[in-house]
C-alpha cells in the first residue's frame, strides 16, 4: 500500500542508492581496468626478459653479437650476491643524496626563476640573457669546469646534478607562468588583491601542471648527468661502481648497475608524478575522458 507521505519520504532514497551502486561499479570497472593495464605491462617486461634469455642462451648473431651479452640468469645471480655486500647500499646511498640535493636546489632556484622572469620584464631582460648562453651546454660537458672551481669531487657532482635539472624545470616554470590567463589576475586585482595575494593565490596554482612537467623531465635529466659524473670523477656511487666494473671486464656486474640505475630513476620520476597528481586533483583528467570516450 502506497501513501503519498510514505512515497515523500521513501522517493529520494531511490535515486541514493542508485547513485551510490553506481559510484561501486565504476569503482569496480577502474580497478580491473587498473588490474588489466598492470597485466599487460608486467607481460611486456617478462616477454623482454625471455627474448633477452633466449638471444644469450642461443649465442645469436643478428647484427647485434648477443653471444657477449649476460643472461639475465647471469645477472640475477650477480644481483644476489652484490645484495649481500655492503658497498651495493653505500653506493646506492651516496647516488641518492647526491641526485636528492642536486635536485632539490634546481626545483628551488629553478622554480624562483622561472616565476621572477616570466613576471617581470625587467628580471628577464637582465637574467635570461647569460642563462640562454648557458642553457644549450650539455650539463656533463661542466665537468672540467665544476672540477676546477669546486674543491671537492663530491661538491662537483652535485653541481653537475644542479645544473641538469635547473633548466628544463626554469624553462617550464616560465612558460606556465606565462600561459595563465590574464583574466584570473584581472579577477582577483578587481576584488582588491595584491602582488603577493595573485602570487600565492593564483601564479603558483595555475603553474602546478607546468612545474611538475619540468620536475619530471629535470629528474630524467638529472639521473643521467649524475651517473655520468661519478663515472668520470667519483669513488662511490652507482655510476663510478658501473663503470669500475665496465675497466675490469664484470660485465654481469655492469649489467646490474645499469638496472640499479633505471630502478631508481623510475622511482623517482614516478614519486614526482604522483606528488604532481595529489596537489592538482582540482584539474580534469585527460585519461579519464579517453577512457570514457574509449567505452
């Protein structure tokens, strides 16, 4: 029996629940999704390594000489035993401080910059001219100039760290800057904001997706300089246990480090997306239009 009163006070929860089932089964629909995408990148890895094993295995020649090259059963083994030693950590830890301070002054000063220059025409007229001179310079290509000017090795490979990421995270901070709209600015001024209030309010929100992209390449670009620093003048670090072991023909070991090397650079790459992603969760995501449309 149905009563007009019963029907007001039963009828919205009707469109709740089916809201809330709604919610569940998307939820449901992105986790397998999630699940699948995981499946089909975990295949393509070990598809890789099997071709890998049966190259080496086989002693193939086809244009490339596979018959020199470790199996991954080879490198395995050395992996085991360099994660029995202590020097495996201690290199390990001394890349990541030094890849870590490095950075960490770049996305700072990088960041300043960028913001400094695109706001002010005359902080660019006086600063981007030596840092465009600058800027086309491969960043290992400092090495002869970081060892003459610092006193220590260690002081040197960070500055090398330094100046890979500064640039493509200044350049990217830059443009962002320079891609707001002008109407948000006009926005708030009009309701009485100041330099500082646009500033924090709406420069370096409105900059996020651009300064995250210069974080992510910077870190990319930063991992390969650093390596290639502490294979040219370093006593520890991953880069310097790499090429060691490159001298004295352990090319297992060589293998090793160069996984190390892309282990850590993913991490870290991926640790910055993610930063990126929980700080711009107000922004659209392009991926979930794709896969809606996509469905």
């Amino acid at each position: 029996m149905s009563t007009p009163a019963l029907d007001a006070t039963l009828g919205p929860a009707a469109p709740a629940a089916a809201g809330a089932d709604a919610a569940t089964a998307t939820g449901r629909t992105r986790t397998a999704a999630g699940l699948r995408r995981w499946a089909v990148r975990s295949a393509s890895l070990a598809a890789v390594v099997a071709v890998w094993q049966w190259l080496t295995t086989a002693d193939a020649r086809v244009g490339l000489r596979f018959d020199r090259l470790p199996s991954p059963a080879e490198v395995a083994a050395e992996f085991g035993r360099q994660l029995g030693t202590r020097i495996y950590y201690l290199d390990l830890a001394q890349s990541l401080i030094r890849i870590l301070t490095g950075f960490a002054l770049a996305a700072v000063a990088g960041i300043a910059l960028g913001v400094l220059v695109a706001r002010s025409r005359w902080a660019g007229d006086v600063l981007l001219p030596p840092v465009e001179v600058v800027r086309p310079i491969p960043a290992i290509a400092l090495v002869p100039i970081a060892i003459l000017v610092f006193p220590t090795d260690e002081q040197g490979i960070v500055f090398i760290t330094f100046a890979a990421a500064f640039f493509p995270i200044m350049v990217s901070t830059r443009h962002a800057v320079r891609a707001l709209p002008t109407l948000w600015e006009d926005a708030v001024r009009t309701m009485g904001g100041g330099r500082a209030h646009v500033l924090w309010n709406v420069v370096l929100p409105g900059t996020l997706p651009g300064v995250f992209g210069g974080l992510s390449v910077g870190m990319g670009v930063a991992w390969i300089c650093v390596i290639s620093a502490e294979m040219i003048s370093g006593e520890f670090g991953v880069g310097y246990r790499t090429w060691h072991a490159y001298t004295v023909v352990d090319y297992p070991a060589v293998l090793v480090g160069m996984a190390s090397i892309g282990v850590l650079g993913w991490v870290a790459s991926a640790s910055i997306e993610l930063l990126g992603r929980r700080l711009t969760r107000w922004l659209p995501r392009v991926d979930e239009g794709v896969e809606g449309g996509a469905r």
